[in-house]
C-alpha cells in the first residue's frame, strides 16, 4: 500500500487538491447567495377557491354573494332560492351555488322561494 501512495503521489495531491477546491468554491457560492425562501402569507380577505364563473360573476354583479355556505342556497344562473336540505338544491351544480343565512338575505338579492321544496 505505501509503495502504491509513493507512485501515485501526484495523483493523490492532484485529486486532493480538486476535492478541496470544489468544497471551498460550493462554500463561496453558498455564503454569496443570500436568498432565502419568501414567507407564505395569507391574506384572510381573498376569496378563496373560487371558480373563474363564480370570480367573474362576483366581479361583474352588484350583488354580495356568498359562495362558502349558509342555510338556503341558488344558483347564480337563476332566480329561485332553497333550502339547503331541499332535493332540487342538490342538482345545483358546486361551482354555481351561491348562499344566504336567511331567506330575507336571499330575497334582498332578487332571489325568490322555490315552489318544489317544502318550507
């Protein structure tokens, strides 16, 4: 083994060198880059999930709608109201639901009482 490290001395301090030339040049570039990862932050006054249909409508309605959930529901393409556990309600497809707390805010939204649901 010693013989084998006297012939290949130079290789060895070739190799050595190498390796710890590329330790120092990947500390330098790790020192230099001073970028570190932004924050995430949440802006709690964003809709969120909204579809591009339900975001384009908020967007062009006078209307204050509710997208995320209440206790009667209708769908931004017509004119009728439900409540949330009436049949018809559920054919309303997700991305077009819009919902009230009460039925008076639904009302004041130009949406009127289903007939086919039992109030």
């Amino acid at each position: 083994m010693l013989e084998w490290g006297i012939r290949n001395k130079n290789n060895i301090l070739t190799a050595a060198f190498l390796a710890f030339g590329f330790l120092i040049g990947l500390g330098i570039g790790l020192l230099f880059n001073s970028q570190k990862p932004s924050p995430i932050i949440i802006d709690k006054n964003v809709k969120i999930g909204l579809t591009e249909d339900q975001s384009r409508f908020s967007q062009n309605s006078e209307k204050q709608l509710n997208f995320i959930g209440g206790n009667f529901v209708a769908s931004i393409n017509g004119k009728m109201y439900y409540p949330k556990d009436c049949k018809s309600a559920n054919v309303i497809k997700e991305e077009n639901r819009v919902w009230f707390d009460s039925a008076r805010e639904a009302e004041s939204q130009g949406y009127a009482p289903a007939k086919n649901c039992s109030w």
